[in-house]
C-alpha cells in the first residue's frame, strides 16, 4: 500500500504549477457522486425557465397558432418515439360480443372485445401488421343515437373491463367507460402495457420496464406506443362525430401527449396526473423521457392542445412503491397535491392568457377528488364534447355474456411490442448506414471535415451538453502513494459549480528536468476506484496503470462517478429527462482532466492516450469521440455490437435481463453503435482489446462490429496501421500486452529493455 504524506508536500517542486495543498477529507469519490447530484437538481429545477426559448406562439388565429407550434408538436413526437407511420386504412375489428346493457332502451349498448391495426413491420420490403390494439368497444345499440366518439384510457394497472364495469376488481365510481357509455358515447376502452412483475433474463421487471428497455435505446418508448395505439382507434373512427380522450393516471398521461399531438381531438380529460414534471426521476422508469423536460412539461403539452376543450381532473390515485429488489427500477407513484396540480394548470394559462383574455380558450379545472374521472368529471366532459348537459341516465343493467381474456390479451400486447423491437433492432444497421452517408472517405482530410458534423451530434442529440463553460481548475494536490518505480499524488479539479474531477497523479521516479513525457489515463469499470488500476493486484486490472509508470509513461488515473449503485443510476434518470446523460459531466471532467495535464511542464500535450476496462471501456468509446485532445483510445473488455447488447431480448449477454437499468442510451439504434463512435475517434489511433470467455458479449459479434472499424481505417482511409483488435485467452481482464505495444508505437515511447 501507499505511504501518506503531508497534504503540504507538493514535490517535485515545478511539476504542478498554481497547484495548491489538497486538503479535503474522506471519501472524494462520494464528495464528487454527491456535487454531480447537486447540479443536476439544480439544473432541473431551472428546466422550466428555459423551456421558453424552445416556443414561438403565434395568437392571431387559430391557424398561425397551430403553424407555430407545429415544430413542437413534431419535436414531441420524435421525444415519445410517435413518429412512426401507422398502418392505413384502419378497421377497428368487432371480435365478439362480451356483455350488453339495456338494448331495448335509448341508452342501450353492447360491449365488443376488438383489436385494429397500429404499426406495420419496420421492414420497408414488407407489409405485416406487428402492433395491433386490443381492448373492449361500448357501442350503442342505434347507430343515430351516438353523440361522440370517445377513447377512454384507464390507468395502467387497471384493465378495459374493469372501467367498463364487466368484471369485478374497481368500484362503480371508477367505471368512466362504462358512464360515457350510458350517455350515448361509443367508448373505446384500449388496454395499456401493465407493471405486473416478470422474470425477465436474470432481472424481474415490470412489463412496462420490459418494453422500455429495448425501445428507449431504439428511440423508442411504451409512451409513444401507447399514443400511436390512441391514435390510430381514432382513425378508424368515423370523422363526423365530436371525438373526445379521456384517461386516468398513467392513461391521463396518453390522453394528454395524444391531444397534444393529435388535433382532431375536440376535448380532452385527463385525471390525476398533471403537476409538475420535474420529480419524474423519483417515478417508475418507463415515465422516464430522454428531453422531455429541456422543452415540455404538463403546463406546455396543454398548450398544443389550446384551443381546444380541456378538463384536468385532480385526482388521488392508486398508490405504489417499487424498491428495485428485482433489479428493476426503483420508483414511486404518489398522488399529485392539489396545489401542485393547480400551479400548473396556471403555468399554462399564463402561457396562453393572450387567448384567455379574450375568451378564445380555457382549462376547466374540478377541485380533487378521491377517485379520478368521477360521475361530475364525466358529465362535465361528456357536455364539453357534445355541447349538451348529462340528462341524468341511471345505472345501466349490464348483463355479461362472454368473459374477456384479459391476461392473455396483456400478453399478446407485450409480445407483440417485444416482436416490433426487435425488428427494429434488426433493421438498425440499415438505419444507422444511411444515418453516417455524408462521411467523406476521400482523403483523411476531407473526413476529419465531414465528422465534425456527426461529432457534434453526438455531443448535443445523444451524450447531451452543458453549455456551462468550464472553471478555472484549482488544482488542489496530494502526496498519498510511493511505490517501486513512482509516486502517486491525489489531485482534484474544479469543473463545474458542486462538480469536480478527481484522480490520481502517477510520476515515474526517472523524469529528468525539461522532458516531456506521454500520458496514459487509465480508467476503472462499474463500482471501480482509482485504486483498483494500480494498487492490489486486482484481478481486472492487473495493476495496470503502476506497470505502465514503470514503463516510463506518466499515469492519470480519475474516478469517474459510476459508483454506489443506485446513487449514481440515478444520477442518469435526474439527467435524462434533460437530454442529457451521466457522460454529459464526465466528458467536461475530463476535458478538465486534459486540460490541466497539458499545464505540466513534463507532460507532452499532443501525447496523452485513454485505456479504460469494462465500464471504462465504455467511456473509451464515447469520451474520447468529444476529448479530442486524447490522441489515441483503447477499449478493453467492452467492445462490442453495443445495440444489440442493450436492446436484445434473445441473447444471454443482453442488458434486458440486468440490474443496469442506466445503462440504455436514447436512440443509439438510430445513430451510434460501437463503429459509428469508433469513428469519432478516427483517424487518431483505435484498438480493442477482447478476452474470448468475456461474458460481456461474444467473439461473434465483437468481431462483427470490430471489422466495420477495421474497413474504415484500413480499406476505405488506408491508416489501417492505426487500429488492432488483440484476442487474448481469458476473461473481463486487463491483458496489457498488445495493447502495451500499441502505447508504446502511438505514443512514441520506448519499450523497456525486458521486453
């Protein structure tokens, strides 16, 4: 073990110039996890100032209105993963009868079970429907006498009979379905993805959290899913009738994103689920939407739905805790305060008081109510949809003839989400080649040129970008460790308000006066410390960063903040709904990192690399594509085709089946892989390194991805001596032999004698 100095001792006197004594104590790492959540929290609670700038409302009319937000509406879909095409023509399918209610009565209705068509396969060579909805249809039984069309959205742990009043589970006051029914609507009730817990893999999740995974990496979302469901009932609807949405809970939430982007929509009720947006990190994981706070919350989504009717139900609702025993995602449903939900029906008055003022639009507001879309809430909707008051229908006699399989249609409902996903996940590649085909391969000239485009949209569009510029870096420093061959100094930065870089310093014990030597930045995996890369034989890491300053090569090895579990996971969920991500404060704090490296006067600045292991290797992806100052990277035991691991539901190495429930990345699918990153990189040197019993993938499809690399550097730009992949017999290890090699040539620096 290292030897601890005074936090006054700061030789070699000239290597760190403006540096100062560090003299903090106890666990820097947690110090670091701790300053990193402040200013998330804090940036959250300036989202909602900052979403004006992203709105141009136009009020001279209801059509300049709508042509100004149209860009909003847009962005929301694509945020949702709502964008896709539906399937057209829609028949909204009447499978069989299962109950009926007063037939010979003028407020007579039949109870339908049905399914329609949503999404066709992603394949664009065929035409096979792979997402339908399924659910029940309330229809009257004289065709004359409806008076709207009406989708009612129930929460999602509440089933279509249940609201509908076929089956037994919910008292009479939460069957809304089944009151619009009685007052001449045709109610089409769909069923919503459920958070029943399911072994999934070596996980047990929720089946919402099951279909989030793959599809938030695929940009995709059980939201956008549900909306595009919504959407298309309503285009099997006849078009002549008023067309209303009503939901409840996680149904209000549909109710609300499908009005906002669906305008034949007349009115909407949405109960129970409109407050303030920015404690979703707190919520059940599939609520968690990548961007959604840089430009909406509850208050501006209204707004897309002006000026049409809209009815906001405050509500308590059926409370749950989910702890995350199963690796799932911990989150808690709560009821809204009253005061909260009525500060942000406010919110969006105050947006559209233009309108307000002159009586062209207004949000109805109930006081709150124990049981949400109540019978006032209903009759008050039903009136703003058909402009006629509720006459007071009693109770309907409903008989039930057929019982709906309601369990087995939730399964098809996921199965069938699942099957889509996957089919996305296969047509992935295509998407992300034709995403890259503006990369100009004629020269590397031309193709540093053409990547900075691509670089910058994986800053902003995919890692996410504080726009804060970086601190003065206040290096504070420590002598801790003195080892055979170094001595290891303690050093943190500055780099952010509340965020610092932290890392350890490792100097040879050779340095002579006036050299200038490379740097490798050596950098830990999942739950990993500075420590691990140099002290302890640690069975990953071989102490890799000490044998690499013993080589002769200083050595920087930083903490970066995924550590302490659930601490930092959710540190990715408060950074999300931002459009940002964990590597959107790791990126800065290496630029930080590099930054001061290239001040000290025996540190080469055109010769610092990056060597990271595991998770590690996942940053060597992504930060050295933003650090452009990292002349060169290597990824060890991570490399992989990176999508396929985080979306796939079939292979055993698949993220789906985890307890990483951070780790999935919006829209990779779409745009980055591990070769789409890997290019980022080029032409600066790039290697792998890949030990065949590695269970973080399989040599298969490292291989696979590994060779669009490969003809990237050596066919098309003809700098093949700048990649390697080396395999190596063992696991998730540092092997540090090729890849010391690979240093050693790079970086223009001598092999040691014993080599």
């Amino acid at each position: 073990m290292g030897v601890a100095q005074e936090s006054s001792d700061l030789e070699p006197r000239g290597v760190f110039p403006a540096a100062s004594p560090l003299e903090i104590d106890g666990d820097l790492a947690s110090r670091m996890v701790d300053g990193v959540d402040r200013y998330l929290l804090r940036k959250i609670d300036q989202s909602a100032a900052r979403r004006l700038r992203h709105w141009n409302r136009n009020f001279e009319s209801e059509l300049t209105y709508s042509q100004s937000v149209q860009p909003n509406r847009e962005r929301l879909a694509r945020i949702l993963g709502a964008h896709d095409d539906r399937v057209s023509p829609v028949d909204i399918e009447r499978r069989f009868v299962v109950a009926a209610a007063d037939v010979r009565a003028p407020s007579g209705y039949r109870v339908h079970c049905v399914r329609w068509p949503v999404l066709e396969d992603p394949d664009p060579g065929r035409s096979i429907v792979s997402v339908y909805g399924e659910g029940l249809l309330l229809e009257p039984v004289e065709p004359a006498a409806v008076t709207a069309n009406v989708i009612a959205i129930p929460d999602c742990d509440r089933t279509p009979s249940q609201i509908s009043g076929v089956s037994e589970g919910i008292g009479r006051d939460l069957q809304f379905a089944r009151r619009l029914a009685e007052q001449n609507c045709r109610v089409l009730v769909p069923m919503l993805i459920n958070r029943e817990i399911n072994p999934r893999g070596r996980a047990k999740l929720t089946n919402r959290e099951y279909i989030y995974r793959a599809a938030f990496e695929l940009g995709r979302h059980p939201v956008g899913y549900e909306v595009q469901t919504v959407r298309a009932a309503i285009d099997g609807f006849d078009s002549a009738l008023p067309i209303g949405v009503i939901g409840a809970g996680d149904g209000g939430r549909i109710a609300l994103a499908t009005a906002a982007l669906d305008q034949r929509i007349d009115a909407v009720c949405v109960a129970g689920c409109i407050g303030k947006s920015e404690s979703v990190w707190t919520e059940p994981i599939d609520r968690n939407v990548f961007g959604l706070l840089d430009e909406f919350g509850n208050a501006e989504m209204l707004t897309l739905i002006a000026p049409r009717k809209v009815l906001v139900n405050h509500a308590r609702i059926a409370e749950r805790t989910f702890d995350g025993s199963g690796s799932g995602a911990p989150g808690v449903i709560a009821s809204i305060p009253f005061s909260e939900g009525q500060q942000e029906v406010e919110r969006a008055r105050q947006f559209a008081r233009l309108w307000i003022e002159n009586d062209h639009w207004n949000v109805e507001e109930t006081t709150l109510r124990d049981a949400p879309c109540d019978q006032e809430t209903t009759d008050r909707f039903v009136e703003s949809l058909t402009g006629r008051a509720s006459a007071g229908v009693p109770p309907s006699d409903l008989k039930v003839t057929q019982l709906v399989d309601e369990a087995s249609m939730q399964t098809r409902l996921v199965e069938r989400l699942d099957r889509h996903n996957q089919l996305l996940l296969r047509e992935s590649p295509f998407v992300r080649k034709e995403f890259m085909n503006d990369l100009d391969t004629s020269s590397v000239e031309s193709y540093v040129r053409s990547s900075q485009h691509y670089r910058n949209f994986f800053r902003h569009s995919v890692i996410g970008h504080f726009d804060d510029p970086l601190l003065p870096p206040n290096a504070r420093v420590r002598k801790t460790y003195r080892q055979p061959g170094w001595t290891g100094y303690e050093v943190v930065l500055d780099v952010f308000d509340d965020v610092i870089a932290y890392g350890v310093l490792l100097l040879p014990d050779n340095l002579k006066p006036e050299e200038k030597r490379p740097v490798v930045v050596c950098q830990h995996g999942l739950e990993g410390r500075p420590t691990d890369t140099f002290l302890g034989d640690h069975r990953a890491y071989h102490d890799f960063a000490a044998n690499l300053a013993r080589r002769g090569f200083i050595v920087f090895a930083p903490q970066n903040p995924y550590l302490f579990k659930d601490r930092f996971r959710t540190l990715q969920r408060k950074a999300n709904p931002l459009g940002k991500t964990l590597f959107s404060v790791i990126v800065p704090q290496h630029q930080q990192i590099v930054d001061w490296l290239q001040t000290l006067p025996q540190v080469d600045p055109q010769r610092i690399a990056f060597y990271g292991l595991s998770y590690g290797g996942k940053s060597a992806m992504r930060i050295p594509a933003l650090v452009t100052d990292y002349c060169l990277s290597i990824c060890s035991a991570d490399f992989n085709e990176w999508v396929l691991k985080n979306a796939s539901t079939r292979h055993p190495f698949s993220y789906v089946g985890t307890g990483e429930y951070e780790i999935f990345e919006w829209n990779l699918g779409e745009t980055f892989n591990y070769a789409e990153m890997a290019a980022l990189i080029c032409p600066r040197p790039f290697m792998v390194e890949r030990g065949h019993f590695d269970g973080v993938g399989t040599d298969q499809w490292v291989a696979f991805e590994y060779a669009k690399v490969r003809n990237l550097y050596a066919a098309r730009l003809k700098i093949g001596d700048r990649t390697e992949i080396e395999w190596f017999d063992g696991p998730h290890t540092i092997n540090g032999k090729g890849t010391f090699d690979f240093l050693h040539k790079h970086l223009d620096w001598p092999k040691p004698a014993s080599d």
